[in-house]
C-alpha cells in the first residue's frame, strides 16, 4: 500500500479495484461503439449485411475478453488478499453465447439478401 500525508491510505486492493473498472469501460465503450455501427446500417437500409456479422462476432469476442478478464482480476485479488467481486457470471456467459449466435444470423442473412439481390 501507499500512505500519502498519513492522511490517504491506498492499498492494493484498491489497485485491483481500478484495474477492473477499467477493464470494464473500456470493453463498455467499445460495446458501444460496435452497436453503434449496427444502428448506422439501419438508416441505409438493411442491417443484414456481412460488415454486421462481424461487428456482432468482434462484439462477443470483446465480452468473451471482458468476462475472462475476471480470472486475472480473481487472482489479483488472492495475490494482495483483495476484497474484490471477481466472480464469473452465467448469465453474462449465456450472452456472450447469444452473441455469437447471432452474429452467425446475420451472416446467414447477409448470405440470403445477397443471393436475394442477384435474383430477377
């Protein structure tokens, strides 16, 4: 730990508190981000288009990425005996999953519109 002036104590468990909340905006804005892409391909027509299935694929990937950075974060915490919630969740896990399969959706329907587009 750190002690400023005596009066700020700053203990490790207060670094891997960080490290965390970093973790998870920076994976939040690039969720963000990502979805806004998606949104962006409505204003010009369908969404179904393969630059889509990728952004999906990227988005689980990075929520994949997001949700195992809670492995380090778990033995951070057991390295410098830190009192941080570092469990993995199934329910996020289950998401990650969806995803995934959705992202395989919209590459199946960018597949069928493209096909559909070359049809008379």
């Amino acid at each position: 730990g750190v002690n400023i002036d005596g009066d700020i104590d700053i203990g490790a468990d207060d670094f891997v508190e960080v490290l965390k909340h970093f973790i998870t905006a920076g994976v939040l804005l690039y969720v963000v981000e990502r979805l806004l892409e998606i949104l962006k391909t409505l204003r010009f027509g369908s969404p179904f288009v393969k630059e889509n299935a990728d952004r999906f694929r990227k988005l689980g990937w990075s929520l994949l990425l997001g949700e195992g950075s809670k492995i380090l974060i778990g033995v951070l915490a057991e390295i410098f005996d830190a009192d941080v919630d570092a469990g993995l969740d199934g329910i996020t896990l289950i998401a990650v999953v969806a995803v995934f399969v959705l992202s395989e959706v919209f590459r199946e329907g960018s597949a069928l519109k493209e096909e559909q587009d070359l049809t008379v």
